[in-house]
C-alpha cells in the first residue's frame, strides 16, 4: 500500500534564482588591495632613496660651521670654498660673501698671517647667520 499525499502548499513560494556577486566583491577588493599595497611600496622607495641622497649643500653647511679659526690662512681657503656654494641664494647672499672674501684675502696667499682681526670675525659670523640648508 503505497499512498502519497499530495498536499497543496499555498503560503510556500518557489524557490527564488539570486545573484551572487561576491566573487566579484572579493577579486575588486583583491585589485584595490594590491594597488595600495604597490603604491605603499613605491612611496617607501621614493622616500628611502631621498633620504639617503648627497646634498651637497648640507655638507658644506656643516663644514662651514665646522672650521676653526686658530689658524687663519687655512681657515680663509676653507670659508671661501665652503661660502661659495651658498653665494648664489640671493643678492644679499652675494653682496656678504663678497665682503666676506675681500676682508679673506688679507689672509691668503701669504707666506705667515696674523690672527683673524675683529671686523673679519663680524663679516663671518654674519655671513654664517645668513646660511640655511
């Protein structure tokens, strides 16, 4: 005796076909991902490769601060080869630098020199207040 009921069901809808979008989600989110993971990287390299380049200024900035005055011809060649490189900022740049060199060259291309005298002192510590990197 094999009975079936067949019982109609009319409160029960059929089943329903739903788009399914989340493989779709996930290769987007994948995509974005790799580009901010890529362009993390690329700012890493840049600022790396920034950091640890030569500035040339800055070396002669600290050499230029650097330089003792005990004895004046070598420290006349060396505030003038370190200066130079700052000469070029501005016209006031230029104009100090110039003085500068004019009240050196008393100290150069001598065989024995005296100490640096007072105006010379003032003209290089105002020349070196001017200088920023």
């Amino acid at each position: 005796m094999d009975k079936t009921y067949d019982i109609p069901l009319h409160d029960i809808k059929p089943l329903v076909d739903i788009q399914e979008y989340s493989m779709e989600y996930l290769i987007g989110l994948g995509v974005v991902g790799v580009i901010l993971l890529l362009g993390a990287i690329y700012l890493l390299f840049v600022w790396l490769r920034y950091k640890n380049r030569f500035n040339i200024r800055k070396e002669h900035y600290k050499l230029f601060n650097a330089i003792t005055y005990e004895e004046s011809k070598n420290a006349a060649y060396k505030l003038t080869l370190y200066g130079l490189t700052f000469k070029d900022d501005s016209p006031r740049h230029q104009r100090a630098f110039h003085d500068l060199v004019e009240r050196l060259n008393s100290y150069k291309y001598k065989k024995s020199v005296d100490s640096f005298d007072s105006e010379t002192l003032h003209s290089i510590d105002i020349y070196k207040s001017m200088l920023d990197v």
